[in-house]
C-alpha cells in the first residue's frame, strides 16, 4: 500500500497540540498522542509541529530505540515534488572492535 502523500502546506496547519504532525525526512509524523510522553517535554515536539523537524530531531540524537518507535507514529509522507535532501546521520558501529580486544580501554591519538 502506498503511504499518504501531503504537502508542506497541508502539514502546515497541523501546528498545536489539537494535532501536531512533524517531518522528518520527508516522512510524515502524527505526534499528537505522544506529546504527553516525550521525554524532552511536548514543548519540543510543538516547537517543529507543522514544519520540517529533521535538523532538529538529528542534532539530538536519538536512539535506535527512538527510531523505531517514530514508526507507529508514520502518517505519510511529502509529495515527490517538495521534498528535502536529508541524510540521517549514521548511528555508531562498534560492531568493528577485534575479538579480545579490551572494551574498556580508550585509545586516544
């Protein structure tokens, strides 16, 4: 099934806490349910309510665990024609450390 397309007029209007949608790359959020619950407080979600909250949601960095619960909260997203060329920011990979290797060790050059 295909997801819903909006436009950024659309999300626009979508500003308060009545209903406060956010996009994050291009995808669209419906948060409304989950500002009680933010840990940062919903005055965070409200300050991107109805506008482009990538920069913002990537500047913090937030979890894997953040991440996919974004997705029960996934609406749509932005029309082909009006979309932003984000990038999300690649989370770390420690999966690269060598067998045996000391894990609580700092090598610092």
């Amino acid at each position: 099934m295909a997801a819903k397309q909006f436009t950024l007029a659309e999300i626009a209007k979508f500003n308060d806490n009545k209903k406060a949608c956010i996009i994050i790359h291009n995808n669209v959020y419906d948060v409304t349910e989950f500002l009680n619950e933010h840990p940062g407080g919903e005055e965070v979600l409200l300050e991107q309510a109805g506008k482009d909250g990538s920069e913002a949601f990537e500047d913090v960095g937030h979890s894997s665990d953040a991440r996919e619960l974004m997705k029960k909260y996934k609406i749509g997203e932005i029309v082909e024609h009006e979309r932003k060329k984000t990038q999300q920011k690649a989370q770390p990979d420690w999966s690269n450390q060598q067998a045996g290797e000391d894990k609580d060790k700092c090598v610092c050059s």
